[in-house]
C-alpha cells in the first residue's frame, strides 16, 4: 500500500512540472492589426446587416403568417358559428315541437281528467240523491212505527183502564153475589 502511494506521488510530481517548451509567435506590424481590425468590424457591419434583413424577413413572414392564421381563424369561427347557429335553430325547433306535443298531450290528459271527474261528480249526486231519498224514506217509516206505537201504546193504556175498570166490576159482582148467595155449607 505504501509503495502504490508513493508511486501516485512520483507520477504526480512528474507531471506537475511546467512545459519548457515555448512557441515565438512571429512579428506582426501595426498597419497589418490596423488592416486586420478593419476588415473585422467591416465584416461585423456585414454580419449586423444580415442579421437586420434577417430580422426583417423574419417579422414579414411572422406578420404574414400571423394574417393568414388571423384570416383562417375568422373563417374558421364564421363557419363555426354558423353551423352552430344552424343547430341551435334546429335544437330550438325540435324543442318547440317537442313542448307542442308535451302540451297537447298534457292537454288531453286535463280533458280526460276534467270528463273522469265530471263522470264522478255524476256519479256522486246520483248517491248523493239516492241517499237523501233513502234518509227521507227512512225517516217517513220511522215516524209511521213510531206513530203506530204510539197508537198502541195509547190503546193499551185504554185497554189497561178498561180491564182495570172490568176487574173492578168483577170484584164487585163477586162481592155482590157472594153476599147473595146462601153460604157453602148451608144448601
């Protein structure tokens, strides 16, 4: 283990010394960098100029591109509306027909309803007479019973009076023979 740190010391000590070797750049005179410096920011003018028409197309196709997607979205959206103006006048029809027929129908339900109704009404004054008659008829019998009992309760206590009266009579007669007629032991 020691020798395989020294050894990683060694190689890095090697290779950490600085390059002795030394490229002479060759001499170039002032009115060359002048001629040089020149060309560059003549080239750089080129390259802003491109880039400015560059620039310049490039909004052109991007506002043109922007018009004819504005111009395909407006036909898009009219031919959208009208196709959705086209279904809802449709919707708005076949819902109008359906309310027309939900109304008809309901309204020949209240009709049959009203003539149920009425058939019922009928029907019911027809009881309501026969029961008021059967109430009349009920209350003439009543007072026919109760009159002829009241009849007969009169003649009994007539009849009453009269047996009271014949047993008087009797008792009288049989007081009145007995003291008629000789006694038992005498004939």
């Amino acid at each position: 283990m020691k020798h395989l740190v020294l050894l990683i010391f060694f190689c890095c000590t090697l290779l950490a010394t600085p390059a002795r070797a030394v490229e002479t750049a060759p001499r170039i005179s002032d009115r060359e960098i002048v001629e040089r410096l020149a060309k560059l920011e003549e080239g750089q003018r080129s390259l802003e100029k491109r880039i400015d028409d560059l620039d310049t197309r490039l909004n052109k196709r991007i506002d043109d591109l922007d018009a004819k997607l504005t111009g395909r979205i407006k036909e898009l959206d009219a031919k959208s509306n009208g196709r959705i103006d086209d279904l809802d006048a449709k919707l708005n029809k076949r819902i109008d027909d359906l309310d027309a027929k939900l109304n008809k129908r309901i309204d020949d339900l209240r009709s049959e309803m009203n003539a149920r109704f009425e058939a019922v009404q009928a029907r019911f004054d027809t009881l309501q007479w026969m029961f008021g008659l059967f109430i009349t008829i009920s209350l003439v019998i009543l007072g026919f019973v109760l009159r002829m009992q009241w009849q007969m309760n009169r003649r009994l206590t007539r009849l009453e009076a009269i047996q009271e009266k014949q047993g008087q009579d009797l008792e009288f007669l049989k007081s009145l023979l007995e003291k008629l007629l000789p006694p038992k032991g005498v004939l």
